[in-house]
C-alpha cells in the first residue's frame, strides 16, 4: 500500500515517518499537546466557547536534528560508547493552523486548517577513505504534509455543546535523493507524491461550571488515494478524552489531561498533560507534557516537554508556543533499517508557535 511507500520516504532516519502533528496552535502547543477542550483546538464542539467573531492564524518554526553513531568496543568487547557518525539539522517555517468562526446565537459556524501529519526530512553524510578524501556525498531530502481543510458547525446551549467537522483531506511529498563524488557520476532521483480523502470528527464539550468540563472526540477511519495511481492506504480512527479542572485559588490555574487511542496493527496510547495560570485576566504562562509510541514500533517513544505565554490586549490574542521533543531508537528496532549495522539515532525536534487572533 502507499502508506508503506511514504513513510519509506523518510526511513531511515526518522525525524519525518510521517510523524504525527500532536497540537493545533501554540496555547495547544504549550499544554503538552492538549486539543479536546480548547476552543480553537480539533474538538468541534469547543467552538461553543467563543461567543463573538473570531479568526486565528499560527506560522511555525521547527528545528529537527538527528545524529547517527556505532557503538565502539575496545579489544576486551568492552563498550566505549557512541561514535557519531553523520549528524544532520534542518530547518523549516510552515502554516501551522488557521481558525474562523462565525457565532449565530446558539450556533457555531467556522472554517480551520490543521496539517495532520508531516514529512520534513533532512539527511547528509560525507564518505571519506583511509587518507580522509572525500569518495562520496549523499543527500536525502523530503518535505510535505498531509492537512486538513474542514468547515465545522457546533450547537452550544448553557450546559453543553455539540459539534461535527468534515475533513477534506490533501497531501503532497516531494524526495530528492542526490549522490555525487569525484570519481562518480552524478544521480538525481526526484519523486513527488499526491494524495486525498475524507473523514469526520464528531465531538461534545460538557461545562458544568468555569471550574470543570470534560469533553469526547471521534475522529472516523479514513482513506487515502493517490490523485494520479490507485493504490489506497488507511488511518485508524481516534478516540480522545479531555477535561480541564480549575480549583478556587487566588492565582487561577488549571490543569489539563487528555487521553487518546488509536487502533493500528496494534493500538497505541498518547498521553498529555497541561497546567495554566492567569494573571490579571489577560496574562498567561503554560506548560505541558506528551509521550506517545511510533505507530510502526511501540517500543520507541517519543517524550515532549513544553512552555508557552498568552496575552489578550482588547481583541488581540497573542499567544507564543515552545516545545522540544526527543526520540531515541536503532535500526533493529525497524524491519526496514535492519541494513544500518545497528545503527543508533538519537533525535530532537524544537518547535516554535505564533498564534494570533482576533476577536472582531
């Protein structure tokens, strides 16, 4: 399937197997990811907090690092450690998430952009021979996305709302694959890759009070076809748990949990958590916490540490996002790596969000 031939892509070397957008926009961001019961996060039921003309955007910033090592043994067998071997860094500046919403008494009507998964990759390795001359350079080079573009309608009363989003889905990758050398003819090997589909997102947000609400979203299994081929490949539906809970406490502070489930050949957890305090109501500092396993091997986890700030001024938000994410794995630990003589990688992923909206 084409799943299959994507996510071969970026392997090796993962920072970009199709990994996986955990936040929507830098408040989700700084709460470890949290989406479900944040009003401009994926739960469509959540546009019911926001009472007045609303419209968002959030560019981004990544910088994703991956460095590969051998491990190197003395003439006992004993280890000494990691040599590194290629250590590669790469930069990218995307759209994040867009966000409008139209309030109509009791109804909610809006339009959101949200990349769901990504394909940034960036690898170079120098081959050099027993006198360190250069006998060889190879560079991997990936980028794209898969997002969604979804109108959305949520009906809110005082308890309660309820919202549905239909996602269109679009996707396009792009490889360039280039190996050069003194003594070697120069090879080129370009690709590009375009898929579509649908799915649908169905949430609820109870609110009983300002201090407590708790809300449930499904996203449907969808389908991805390639635009110009047949082949087809599928995405696990979702199931997500979130709440918020604010004590009474002279600085308000709240704290944020969500809990997902996906179902592929095995199924996995994702986990977030998240704490805010405001300050003369318009002043905010967040921080949160993720962990979840790649979909392909549940033993390797990716762990995320978070921070954010907001500002309201009148109708302006501000809300800046900061989160580094570590993985860690080798190459036996994928069937398709199995060639790398045991190679370990060791990756990071710093993120930066600028969310800004406006209450019109």
């Amino acid at each position: 399937m084409i799943i299959i031939y994507l996510f071969y892509l970026t392997l090796p070397g993962v920072n970009s197997q199709g990994d996986r957008f955990y936040y929507t926009d830098a408040p989700s961001l700084s709460l470890g990811g949290v989406t479900s019961v944040l009003k401009t996060g994926s739960n469509p039921a959540c546009l019911g907090l926001i009472d007045r003309l609303y419209v968002s955007i959030t560019p981004a910033f990544t910088l994703t690092n991956e460095r590969r090592g051998l491990r190197v043994y003395d003439s006992y067998g004993n280890n000494m450690g990691i040599s590194t071997i290629t250590n590669s860094t790469h930069a990218s500046i995307d759209l994040a998430a867009g966000l409008a919403v139209f309030p109509l008494k009791g109804l909610r009507i809006g339009f959101q952009y949200s990349p769901m998964w990504d394909f940034d990759y960036y690898f170079r390795r120098e081959y050099r021979d027993d006198f360190y001359q250069l006998t060889k350079t190879e560079i991997h080079e990936y980028d794209g996305s898969i997002y969604s573009l979804a109108p959305v309608v949520c009906f809110s009363c005082r308890l309660f709302s309820v919202g549905i989003k239909e996602h269109f889905i679009l996707g396009k990758t792009h490889s360039n694959i280039t190996i050069t050398g003194p003594n070697l003819p120069d090879s080129v090997n370009v690709q590009e890759n375009t898929c579509e589909g649908k799915a649908t997102s169905v949430g609820i947000l109870v609110f009983a009070n300002q201090h407590f609400a708790l809300a449930y979203v499904y996203l449907t299994k969808h389908t991805l076809k390639e635009k110009e081929n047949s082949p087809s490949f599928d995405y696990p539906a979702t199931h997500t748990i979130g709440c918020y809970y604010q004590p009474a406490a002279r600085i308000p502070t709240r704290f944020f949990g969500e809990f997902s489930r996906e179902t592929w050949l095995t199924s996995i957890n994702i986990y977030k958590a998240g704490i805010e305090h405001k300050f003369a109501s318009k002043y905010a500092i967040r921080y949160g916490f993720c962990v979840f396993p790649n979909y392909e091997q549940t033993a390797v986890w990716t762990t995320v540490l978070s921070i954010g700030f907001g500002l309201q001024i009148e109708r302006l938000h501000f809300n800046l996002g900061y989160s580094y994410a570590k993985r860690d794995y080798t190459s036996s630990d994928f069937d398709r790596l199995n060639n790398l003589s045991n190679l370990q990688f060791d990756e990071s992923t710093s993120t930066i969000l600028m969310s800004l909206g406006f209450t019109l």
